[in-house]
C-alpha cells in the first residue's frame, strides 16, 4: 500500500472518517465488519482507523460530560420521559452520522446520567442523504429496530445547488414536502412516541464555496424554505428557526473548516436543545 501524506490524513481524520461508517453504506457488503479492509480502502493502517474511531469517540464522551457539569442540564435529566430500557434512532445526514456528534452526544449523555441505562441507539445517518434517500431506508434502517423514539435530521441537502446546475436546488420543495410527510405518517403507525424533528441549521457560504471537496452550494433563503416545513411537522421541534449556531448568524467556532458540519460546541448545542425540550414533553414512560 502507498504511504499516504500526513495532509491527505489529516482530511481523512477531519472530513471522512467521522462521516463515513462502511456497513451503512453497503449494508449487504459481505466485508462491511472488516476494519482491516476499510483501513485499506481509506489509505490508512487499521491501527490509524482504530485510534482515529477511538478518539472520535472519545471527544464526544467529554462533550457530554461538558454537559453534564451545566445544572440546567442535570435538572431536565430528571423530567425526561425516558425509563432506560428505550430503542432511540435517528435517520439523518452527515451532521447526524458524525462519530462525534449531537447523537453521539446526546447517546453518551444518557448513558452516563440514567440510572441501570439499557439503551439502545441505532444511527441511521448516512452522509450528504437527501429526504428522498432517507426514506427509502426508513423501513430497513430505523423502523426494522422497532424504535421507541425517532429523530428525523433531514434537510440540508435538499437544499444543496450543484455547481453544474445552480438554478435549482437538487430536489424541489414540494417533493421535500412530500417525503417529510410520507416519514411523519409512516414512523406514527409504528412507533407510538411523536417524531423529534431537527430543524437544518444554516451554512457558512463563504467557507463552503472555498472547499474543493464539496461541488455545490447550500444558500440561506433555500434553508429557510425547508426549515419552515420541518417546524411545521407534528411531533417535537427542535430550534424551529436553526438559530442554535448563532443568533445573529452561524457563529464560525460551532463549525469545522468547511462551515457546513459542525464542531463539537456546535454538536453540544444540538444536544442541549434535544435534552431541554424532550424534559418539557408530556409523554408518558408507560
């Protein structure tokens, strides 16, 4: 295997690895729990993929525990509608499937604080998933693990506009419509909790468009059109105007280098706002 540079490993470390889970991807991949082949896939030795997983993990461990030295946090801990025994799942994008994000967050967080914890949590985010690639994994992803709680984290990629055609974005409003409903319907005749909506947060423009990974663009009007129909679902909404970032604009430290995912005070952010309004709910544990 060719020697990969420490440059190429640090984007590897920064803007794949913590996006890019192999068995999700390629779920019928005869090799998908081969670490040794992903390693090679990635350029990487298995014992660089192993402490990079590791530390991904890790960080999002001491994100939690950061949360859990805040007493508002520690106070919503003990309303939450939640006994312990719970299946939690998500279907998502890239922010969503981040080894270090709101989900891993908010994962370690109820692990560390509930009592005699027997969670389980399924991350169905697949990375740069629009609402329509979503929903045709929602059956075979998140509802075959019979779920007592959805979080659905869509959005943002439908808003995309590629560079080769940026008159549109990548899937029209109305069809986003569409799949945002056919997921409400279809998760509300299978799990009986209601849906935990997270609204798509805005971009950094500017740091997006000067990133050679990415051939597209996510403009603020375009986001704003999709977050309205987001806070419009039924169920619980989370940060129905996507100010989590930043009041008057995304505020650059809650972001990485690409200003599109986010950094883990940006993730704490999310989790904070997840854990406060599933305190205030009036679902019942029984």
């Amino acid at each position: 295997m060719a020697k990969t540079s420490e440059e190429i490993k640090a984007i590897l470390e920064q803007f794949t690895i913590p996006f890019f889970h192999l068995e999700k991807r390629f779920p019928l991949l005869p090799g998908k729990a081969d670490k040794k082949a992903e390693a090679l896939l990635l350029g990487i030795s298995e014992e660089e993929l192993k402490s990079y997983r590791e530390n991904i993990t890790q960080n999002a461990k001491q994100a939690a525990l950061e949360l859990l030295k805040e007493d508002e946090i520690i106070d919503c801990l003990d309303s939450l509608p939640l006994d312990g025994s719970e299946t939690i799942a998500v279907l998502g994008d890239s922010i969503t499937e981040d080894g270090q994000g709101w989900f891993e967050i908010l994962k370690q967080v109820l692990e560390l604080s509930v009592e005699k914890a027997d969670f389980t949590f399924i991350n169905a985010a697949i990375g740069e998933e629009t609402s329509s690639e979503a929903l045709k994994r929602l059956d075979r992803d998140v509802l075959i693990n019979e779920p007592d709680w959805v979080f659905v984290a869509l959005g943002t990629y439908d808003a995309q506009r590629l560079n080769i055609v940026p008159d549109r974005t990548i899937t029209p409003l109305s069809v986003t419509w569409e799949n945002l409903e056919s997921i409400q319907n279809i998760v509300g005749e299978y799990v009986s909790n209601p849906v935990i909506w997270i609204t798509p947060t805005p971009v950094i423009l500017e740091l997006l468009s000067e990133n050679p990974l990415y051939q597209y663009t996510i403009e603020e009007e375009d986001l704003q059109q999709v977050r309205q129909l987001v806070a419009g679902k039924d169920g619980v909404i989370i940060d129905s105007l996507g100010s989590r970032m930043g009041k008057e604009g995304p505020e650059a430290w809650n972001y990485v280098a690409d200003g599109l995912h986010h950094s883990l005070t940006g993730h704490m952010n999310t989790a904070r706002l997840v854990i406060k309004k599933l305190s205030e709910s009036n679902v019942s544990t029984d």
